[in-house]
C-alpha cells in the first residue's frame, strides 16, 4: 500500500512550522499511543508509528527539505530513528518522562534546554532577480556573549548561585493523581541557577542583541510566497538548547510589463488598428531580450500570441515556461480634422464592403434589428 504523504498524516500545511509540526505529532501520539488502546492496540500501533515516522522526517531540516523536493522517492530508508518511543519523548519534553520512561534534554541531568524560536525576514526582489536567482545579504537579530560578565549575567566580580527550589535543575517535580509531571522551576526560569547581582550591561541575560549580516542565495525561478530556510540563524536556545531556524519568505516586486503565472509570463502589446488590419512584424521584450511575433492581417483585440520557452524555469521545474502576449488595440487620439476626414472615408468604404470587411459588426446589427422586430 502506498504510503501517505506526511503533511497529510499529521494534519498540518506543507509551510507548517516546526512548533506546529511538533503540536500536532503530540496530539496524535496521545490519541494513539497504545497504552490508551487496549481495546484496538493493534491499529492504534500502526497509526503511532505512522505519526512517529512523519515527526521524524519532518522535524528534521535536511530530512524535510529532500522529501519536499522529491516526496517519498527522495527518502533513503536507512535515515529513520529507532523504533519505539524515539521522537515522543522529545516531542514532549519532560512532562512525560516519568509515564513512559523518556527524558527531555536536560531534566535530571541538568538545567532544562529550549529551542529558540524560529524568525521570519520578508525579502522584497524583482521579477528578473527571482528569474535568475541572486546573492544577497540581510541584517537580521543576534544575540552576542556580553563582553562585561562574559556570559554569566552576574555583576563582575560576583557569581550566579544555584537555585534552591531545583537545586540547580531547572525543573521541579509536581504530583498530580498518579503522575509526577516535570515543570520548569518559577524560580529560576529554567536556568538551574539564580542571580542576585545581576550584569547592568546585559541585566542578566548574559548575552546582548546585537545586528549581523547573513548571505542569502536565491535560487532561479523562485516564485512570490516561497521561503527559504536558514537552519540555526533563529533566536538562540536557553542553556545550550539548539537555535531556531530563519525563514526567508519572498515577496515579488509589481513589474512594469510582465505579470508571472506559476512558470508563464503575461503581458500587453498596444498596437494601432493600422497594423492590427494591416498585419506585420512587432517588436515584444522578453526577459532575455527583444523578440519578434508576426501579427496576421485583421488581428482583433484580445488576441493571444505565445512565445514558447520564454517563461521563467521555476524551481522545481526542468523546463522554462511561455511568454503570451495579448494584443490590445489603441484607439487614436487627438486627430487632426484632415486626419478625421480620412477616417469618416475609410470608414464609408468599410460600411459598403458589409460583412466582408467587418463581420462581427454586420452580425451584431443583424442581430440587433432581429431583437427589436426591425
């Protein structure tokens, strides 16, 4: 049986983010984990582990990006965790290290470790920038070690003591009916220790936030609402837990001729009525340059002509997609009365040629005297 696409076992978007990948792994892990299943252990296991298989590719950033790429083809098989409990216990933490026998990181053995949050930056580029990709750079938030207390978030000179509600764990242990339930200490936030004196420079954070510059590639063919991911340049972690990711998501500025749809490129040709009757030979702009289109003799306004492979090859795609260029008919203006003498001729011998020259005309009149009995 072919397997289900991640994103659907879960129940999240594809750009979910990773507090709501993680949320929605705990909802289903609690629902069938196979404690609470006795009655229907068997399917309930199968369900598990289909969560815990989808957690484990999606919760991992290099994991994540090959199967959004390449789906379920993309995935090498020797990749996946350990079978059983891997991914639940970090999924939630220490809150149910004592039920099912896991730990989060830290915990016992130490001060509890967070995950930073993740930061979002809009990036705002040109239609030819998104066409041919770019190296770019953005200032984004960054926390530096504070060079008064190096670190500590104590006042020089003094030190940070261990906490006495935790004794320097970051958690305390809490009974609730039957479970003992690990929460972080209301104390010391976490941190295992406290500060009486703290640091005036940093008031005890140990660290400062400070601006940096980060390279960004753009890839050719990106397209508007795309984001780029940039693993560890989120906020960073409390007490030495990882960094959060950056996202990049693309904002694709207004462009003066060319509208994007996916691969293809739309835009609007003005000509004359002249060399719509006449036909001809027009000059149209292309990403890549200048390109001509032959205009067939009573060209009518709306008509559509499509350049093939003068789109923009997206991301994802092998092959670039079509310019259409969609002729709009310009009505001249300002005439001179010698100009609009030879106009009202033309168009006398127009109305004598009838449905010859003008046949949407003549059969909308047609059917204009049929409507009112004329």
């Amino acid at each position: 049986m072919a397997k289900r696409d991640y994103y659907e076992v879960l129940g999240v978007p594809k750009n979910a983010q990773d507090e709501e990948i993680k949320k929605a792994y705990r909802k289903l892990a609690m629902k069938f984990h196979p404690d609470r299943n006795q009655g229907n252990a068997q399917e309930a296991e199968l369900k598990f582990k289909e969560a815990k298989e989808a957690y484990e590719m999606l919760s991992d950033p290099q994991k994540r990006a090959a199967y959004d790429q390449y789906g379920h083809a993309g995935v090498d098989p020797n990749m996946r965790g350990a079978e059983g409990f891997g991914g639940f216990a970090e999924a939630f933490g220490d809150i149910f290290g004592d039920i099912f026998g896991g730990g989060a990181r830290g915990g016992r053995g130490g001060p509890q470790m967070y995950r930073g949050a993740d930061l979002s930056y809009a990036m705002e580029i040109t239609l030819e920038e998104a066409a041919n990709g770019k190296d770019a750079q953005i200032r984004i938030p960054s926390w530096d070690e504070c060079d008064t207390c190096h670190g500590s978030g104590a006042k020089p000179g003094t030190s940070a003591t261990t906490c006495g509600t935790c004794h320097g764990q970051g958690v305390v242990q809490m009974r609730q009916g039957f479970f003992s339930v690990q929460q972080t200490c209301p104390h010391c936030r976490g941190t295992g220790k406290q500060i009486k004196d703290p640091c005036s420079t940093c008031h005890g954070q140990g660290k400062i936030k400070q601006q940096k510059t980060l390279e960004v590639k753009i890839p050719p063919g990106i397209d508007d609402g795309m984001r780029i991911r940039s693993v560890g340049n989120g906020e960073p972690g409390t007490n030495g837990g990882p960094p959060g990711d950056l996202f990049i998501e693309i904002r694709l500025k207004k462009h003066d001729i060319f509208e994007r749809d996916g691969d293809d490129l739309h835009c609007v040709v003005p000509i004359g009525f002249a060399a719509a009757a006449l036909g001809g030979e027009i000059e149209v702009p292309t990403l890549g340059g200048k390109a001509a289109i032959d205009i067939p003799e009573g060209t009518q306004a709306g008509k559509q002509f499509r350049l093939r492979g003068k789109g923009i090859k997206g991301v994802r795609s092998s092959y670039p997609g079509d310019l259409y260029c969609h002729v709009s008919l310009e009505t001249p203006v300002k005439l001179t009365e010698h100009q609009k003498k030879l106009l009202k001729e033309f168009d006398e011998s127009l109305r004598k040629g009838g449905a010859k020259h003008s046949p949407s005309t003549e059969s909308w009149t047609d059917r204009l005297k049929s409507f009112f009995g004329a």
